[in-house]
C-alpha cells in the first residue's frame, strides 16, 4: 500500500480529477477471481473525517462469508 498527499493527489489546473471510470472498466476485465474491486468506499475515520478513494481493490478470503 502506498500513500500521497493531497498535493501530490490533485490534478494540475484543466486536468481531470479521476479517472476511476475508465479504471472500473479495465479491472472488470481483467481482475482475478481472488480480488474484488470495490467503487468508492466511504470509510470514516472520525467524526469529521472521511476517506472517499475512487476504487479499492481486496482480497476476497474464502474464509469469511
């Protein structure tokens, strides 16, 4: 796992933002049995901060139903 900062995650001015579309439909093609991707997992890590990334992929645990 890697982590930036929002600087370094923010688009150049005129740039787009993401592109987790175009993403979405490269992984639904080619994303192994075992990984499962999910579209914006809202996670909140306190009462006033949330973290809303694009795509995640996981591994699917064939011990958890």
């Amino acid at each position: 796992m890697s982590v930036v900062t929002i600087a370094e995650a923010w688009p150049a001015a005129g740039r787009p933002f993401t592109v987790a579309g175009w993403l979405y439909g490269v992984l639904s093609s080619v994303c192994p049995e075992d990984l499962c991707f999910v579209p914006e997992p809202a996670v909140m890590l306190g009462p006033q901060t949330e973290f809303d990334p694009d795509l995640v992929v996981v591994r699917m645990d064939p011990r958890r139903s």
